[in-house]
C-alpha cells in the first residue's frame, strides 16, 4: 500500500509538469533575448531591436531565421507585459490565453470569473484558503452595476466594495480578512461587492483608487476610501461606523424619553434598541439608516443609571437585546422583540409591516406611494381618505386614513380643490377620498359634511359636538362603502404634481447642519480614549503657532528699534547729509558683445526690453555718463535692461539689424555716424525701436509726423549726410518748408542725447515706430 500510494504521488506531479510544459510555447524569454532576469524594461526593448534586425527573415538567409525571429517576437511580448512576466518569474507560465490576459465581453453580473487561474493550472491542492482568490471573482461587478446599482441604493443599504487585481500577491493575502468581513456583514444587511481595477480602470480613476487592494465604503451615494490594511477588522468596522450619519439613532435616557415617544410631527414611527452596551450594534446601526425616512430610532443603555428607569418603564428583560415599535395614541408598543441578537432579517420583517404611523401625514411623495399606491382596476381600488387637517380612525382593508397639512402641500390642494370648483379658503377641516388610477391623475369625491373640532372652549356644547361627530362618522361610512364598489364612480378627477418634502431643508441650513454636527463629533471624540492623542496634537499646532508669532514679533520690534536708531543717526549728523554706508538702488550698465548677446538679447523673458546706446572710444566716457542720468529713473522697472555697444568692434552687427529691417537694402555705415544712436530692442516680438538727433523722431514734436512719413518713403531726393549716411534712410526736400532747404545745424558730441528723454516717454506710450526682423543676427567676437 505505501508503494501504491507513492506512485500515486509520482503520477499526480508527472501529470502537473506535463500540463505546464505542454501550455509552454516558447524557452526562456531571458535566454532568448540574452539578458538578466533583472533588465528593466528600456533593457529589453534594446535587446529585442538588435535581435530583431539581426534575425529579421528578409536580412538573413539563415533557414532558422524565420522561427528565430518569431520565438524573439514572443519572448519580448511575454516580458513587456508587467503581468505575464511576473506570472513566468513565480510560477513559470509562458502561454497566452485569451482567457487569461485579455479582456472579456460579459461581465454584466456576479461571477464573471468563472475560473480562478490558479485552479486552472495548478489546482485547489496547491491553493490554501488564506490565499484564495475565488471570492473576488464571485463577488466581482462591471462599472455598470456599481454605478446603476450599488451607488443608487447605497442611499439605504451601504456596501463593501474592494478593488483588487489577478496578479497581486497583497491581494491573495488580503482574501482572508475579506472572505472573514464577507461572513461578518452579508447577514447584517451590506452589499459585498469586489471590482477588477485592471477591467475597470475607467471606473477605478473615477473613484480615485492609486492602488490595490483598496477597500472603498458607498453610503448616500457617496465613496469614502479606507486607507489602512484589511487585516484589522475592528477598524474596518469603526469606519464604516464613523461614515453614517450623526445622530441618526438618538441616545434615550429619562430625562428625553418621553419627548421621543410622544412627539410624532415628524410623521416617523418610533423604535426603541435595548442593550446592555454603551454604543448601539452595527446591525441596528445599519437597519436604522435603511429606515431613517419612515422610523425614528432611539438607543437605550441598560447598564447606564439614565436607562434603568426607561427599561422599567417598558418592562424589558435583562441580559437581552429588544425593541420596541411605539406609535401615535398607543402607550404600549406594537410590536416587541427580544433575543440575545435579534436578527436582520427578523427587524427587516417587524419594520416593514409597521413602519407607517395608525394616521400618516402626506408629507412626501415617497409617503403618498406608500399610503396611496396606484391601481388602476376598478375592482381592486384603493382608497385615501384625506382630512386636510388631522384625524384618527382605523381603516378597513383597501382603506386608509391619512392627512395633510393645507400650508405645507398648497399645490396638492389647489389641484383637488380647481378639479371639483370648490373654494380653497373654505377647505380647512374636509375629508376627500382619493383613488389613484395612475401617478399623476387621481379620482376623488368630497364628504360634504366637513369633520367637527372642539377643544376647551366648546365644553359647554359638548353633547352637539358628539352628536354632529356621529353624524360626520355616518355618512363617512356610508361614502366609503358606496365609492368601493367597483361600478360606483366618482365625481371628479384632477392632475396632481408630486408633493412637496416637508423634511427637505435648503442649502444654507443643511450647511449650518454639518458644521454644528461635525463641532459635536469634535467634542464626543474629545470624551473617548482618542482625547489625549487629539489634544497632543492640538497643543503641539498651538504651540507652533505661539512660537512663530512671538518670532514675527520679536523680528519687527528688532527691525523698529534698528530703524530708529538710523533715524537718531541722521538727525545726529544734521539731517542732510547723506549716509555713504546705506544701500542703494543700483543702475547697471552691460556691454553688449557676443558673451552676453544671448542673455541681452536672444534669451530674454517676453515682456522684458534692452535699451542699448551706440559709443565708440571717443564719446564712452561722456556719453554714458549723461545715458546713465537720463535712464536712471526707470532702474526699478524689471522689465528693463541697459547695455552700450561699442561700435569699432560691433558695427556689422548694427549693418545686418538694419539691413533686415529695411528688406534687404545695401547700407554702407560710418561708425563714427552712428555714435549716439539708441535702440530700444524687443527680442520675443522681434522689433526695435531707433533714436538719433538726426532720425526723424529725434526732432520737434509738431514736425515728428511728417518728417517721419517722408523719411520712410524710400523716394530719391537730396540726402541728408548725417542721418542717410548712419541709418540708411533718405528724406525728400520739400519746397514747401523752409526748414527743410536749410543747411543742417552743426551736432556736437555733448547734444546727442538732448531728446532722448522725450523719446523715452514716447516708446512707454507705444507711439514711436516698430522696426521688424525676421531674425537677430549673430554678434562675432573680434
């Protein structure tokens, strides 16, 4: 028998390398493509190039070179693919099912996977419980039915929902603490979900998930991630626990008791939760946030001294987990459970056949389909008898008794009100009785006897107010089973919009809502065990804060006491004489030459300008002296830099700038012409501006415009030695001006920058000429 079972073993192992080696279709990628099994991926591109055009079949003549080439092809495919790799690496696996790496067509419902590749190649004996994966496949949706489905009815029953992927080895880890939360929460009322982030990576940036697994809660149509690791399930638990809403189930004790159980004008049916624990199970947690709109929870401590009284008072077991439904004019409750735990499905049950009150209010539309559902066949009609104030009364089968506020439902009442011609200010205290035939067209018929009231001024007539109160019930009857029968019709018929929500609030309130509950679960969290932690870290920002004010503080009363102190120096030493030893604002000067020509010039920011004098060796010192006076008010602009060019060296470069934005005109330059010369360059739009005494906008202002038209007309005529000679531009004589056949006044050296200042206000105004090049010309070194 050993030797038999033995040889079973040898058989079952020789049967899983046959499988493997079989599903192989290719060798060693690796050796294939001859690198490491540590090459990154640019490494294995670079392989896969050169082997590829060494092997290519229309290169090489070898008989081989085809199958070569082919097996290169699917071992670079095998190891580009991150996946695929990382399957070959642990487990050897070089084969490419389609079912396996691709994605598929159906994945519209639960257990789209219907295979776990694990199983598939190695079977369940290779697999342990803690690391399988199948639960994620079985549990797994499409983007579609999370979006259609588990949003849409998160806004009553919350859902788990865990983003995981094939190959993901904190994933396999992670399948035990998620079938263990699957065990835990399924019965208690949650949506498990799981969903493929690499199938759905649309969904999965959506969501914002960065990586997984990532275990994401859906409450109220919103998706809150869980950040931390899935092995610890009480933390799970305490988030969700912290995501629903505040106050959704009150605390009960003796002092609140009795407002809770008799206060019914939010139209919600009253549940009472006893335990013996100082926080409400997640189960009736849950259950009360699926019933939040139509039953109003209450939670009661029975070890607290607060609720010794209250679990008196209803007579409630020790050691046992009740509750207790409570309606309108009843002191005893309607319905009463008790067990150790009492189950989900048993508190869905109870709820669902008494979550409306004996005499609803229509105070929603979600409450008019509950009361007033729709039937269309005459035969099986329901009807509502509506007092359009309030009354109590139990109903017969295919009846019910409901009321409604006149001045919270005005469209409702105008309705019913124009549909039968009656008036609505005579309306208050009448019965209607309504059928619903479809969702907005309703047949209905008035009681004519309107329903009586008294309080405690009619005692004296206390026997007419019951008489007229039995006559009101009579004929109430007799309508109600006239209008049940199904050839009776009613009187009039009318189309009716959805009611209004009386508990709907607006966008201000809701946002003083959240603040006033997010400061009380400040200070509940102040009382738990987090408290010390949360004031450490409170204390450490308040004392961050205190440190870097005082620092603020003792810097500007340092920066005080050393600017008084400058203050009594000056006063000291006169008061008008001025401190060689203080800083002040600089104005620099650059020459441009070709080391800084790219900085000055070619690299300049957009927006930003250098304005650039013209001197030779002669006039340096005298004209930069007096272009360093005129410009020295603009020395805080940032936008502006200054340089000089040095026009022995450089004047070629001068030559092509007018050449360029001349089109082209062959220009002989006298450099000594051009000394003085200012050019207001804008490299990023590629234009300058020119001033010389001579140019045409160096002259009077009233002549500016003119001058300026005939200079840059281009047209024959005498020349003007001084100014055609250095720029290349000629003006016309006009016969017309007497200024014009004048000879031209004799320029000194120490008059050339006299109109540079005007002209300087004129380029900031935008008002002088634009001179454009299609490029700026390199400046050589000489």
């Amino acid at each position: 028998m050993q030797w038999k079972y033995k040889g079973w073993i040898w058989a079952l192992l020789v049967t899983v390398i046959c499988t493997i080696a079989a599903a192989q279709r290719i060798g060693d990628p690796y050796k294939i493509l001859g690198i490491n099994r540590r090459a990154t991926l640019p490494e294995i591109r670079k392989a896969y190039r050169q082997l590829a055009k060494e092997w290519h079949p229309d290169k090489n003549e070898d008989p081989q070179a085809e199958s070569r080439f082919v097996e290169i092809k699917q071992a670079y495919e095998l190891l580009s693919d991150t996946e695929r790799r990382q399957a070959y690496d642990l487990y050897g696996i070089t084969n490419e099912d389609d079912h396996l790496y691709k994605q598929r067509h159906d994945y519209s419902h639960y257990a789209r996977f219907s295979n776990d590749p694990f199983e598939e190649f190695f079977g369940t004996h290779f697999r342990t419980q803690d690391q399988d994966i199948t639960l994620f496949h079985k549990l797994s949706v499409t983007a579609r039915h999370f979006e259609n489905n588990i949003v849409e009815k998160s806004v009553h029953t919350p859902a788990l929902v865990l983003f995981y992927t094939d190959w993901c080895f904190d994933c396999v880890r992670s399948a035990a603490s998620w079938r263990r939360l699957v065990e835990a929460l399924q019965p208690l009322g949650v949506t498990l979900a799981t969903v493929h982030a690499g199938h759905e990576a649309s969904l999965a940036r959506r969501v914002g998930i960065h990586g997984v697994p990532c275990l994401t809660f859906v409450l109220d149509k919103h998706v809150y991630i869980y950040k931390e690791a899935l092995s610890s399930m009480p933390k799970i638990l305490e988030f969700m626990r912290w995501k629903f809403p505040y106050k959704l189930v009150t605390s009960i004790g003796e002092s609140n008791v009795d407002s809770f159980v008799s206060d019914f004008e939010d139209n919600k049916v009253k549940a009472l939760i006893f335990e013996e624990r100082q926080t409400i199970r997640l189960r009736y947690l849950i259950t009360a946030f699926h019933y939040r709109d139509r039953v109003a929870f209450g939670f009661v401590d029975m070890r607290a001294r607060d609720g010794r009284n209250v679990t008196a008072r209803y007579k409630v077991q020790r050691h046992m987990d009740t509750m207790l439904l409570l309606k309108e004019d009843s002191e005893e409750p309607v319905v009463t459970v008790s067990t150790s735990e009492i189950p989900t499905q048993t508190l869905h049950q109870l709820i669902d056949n008494d979550q409306m009150l004996t005499l609803p209010r229509l105070s929603s539309q979600s409450v008019l389909e509950r009361v007033c559902p729709v039937e269309w066949r005459a035969a099986r009609r329901r009807l509502c008898c509506v007092l359009l104030r309030r009354m109590a009364r139990a109903a017969p089968d295919r009846l019910q008794y409901a009321y409604v506020y006149a001045h919270n439902q005005p469209h409702f009442l105008h309705a019913l009100a124009n549909g039968s011609g009656s008036d609505t200010s005579n309306i208050e205290h009448r019965i209607v009785i309504i059928w619903r035939r479809e969702a907005t067209r309703v047949q209905y018929e008035w009681l004519n006897e309107s329903w009586p009231t008294c309080g405690a001024h009619c005692e004296p007539d206390r026997a007419a107010y019951q008489l007229k109160l039995n006559e009101t019930k009579r004929a109430l009857d007799h309508l109600i089973k006239r209008l049940l029968k199904p050839t009776e019709v009613m009187a009039y018929e009318a189309h009716v919009q959805e009611l209004l929500d009386e508990a709907a609030r607006g966008a201000v309130w809701r946002a003083l809502l959240t603040v006033a509950e997010w400061g009380e679960r400040a200070a509940h969290a102040l009382r738990t065990q987090r408290a010390v932690s949360i004031l450490s870290v409170l204390a450490t920002v308040a004392l961050v804060v205190a440190v870097g004010y005082l620092m603020a503080y003792l810097i500007r009363v340092e920066e005080e006491s050393v600017q008084r102190q400058k203050e009594e120096k000056k006063k000291q030493n006169g008061g008008g004489k001025k401190n060689n030893n203080e800083p002040q604002s600089e104005l620099r000067l650059h020459e441009l030459r070709a080391e800084k020509y790219n900085g000055l010039v070619r690299l300049l920011k957009p927006g930003c300008r250098t304005i650039v004098l013209l001197v030779d060796m002669q006039s340096r010192v005298q004209l930069l002296s007096k272009f360093h006076k005129i410009v020295w008010p603009y020395r805080k602009n940032k936008t502006l830099l200054f340089a000089y060019l040095m026009v022995e060296r450089n004047i070629e470069w001068f030559r092509v700038v007018l050449q360029l934005s001349l089109g082209g005109v062959d220009l002989r330059l006298n450099a000594r012409n051009c000394v003085g010369t200012v050019l207001a360059l804008n490299p990023h739009r590629k234009y300058f501006c020119i001033y010389h005494a001579k140019h045409p906008e160096g002259a009077k202002p009233h002549k500016r415009i003119s001058r300026m038209t005939r200079s840059l007309g281009g047209v024959g005529g005498g020349v003007d030695p001084e100014a055609g000679a250095f720029i290349g531009f000629h003006t016309e004589p006009d016969s017309s001006d007497g200024e014009e056949n004048a000879d031209p006044p004799l320029l000194l050296q120490e008059n050339l920058l006299d109109g540079l200042e005007n002209w300087l206000d004129r380029l900031f105004e935008g008002s002088t000429h634009r001179y454009y090049v299609n490029y700026w010309p390199d400046m050589t070194t000489k």
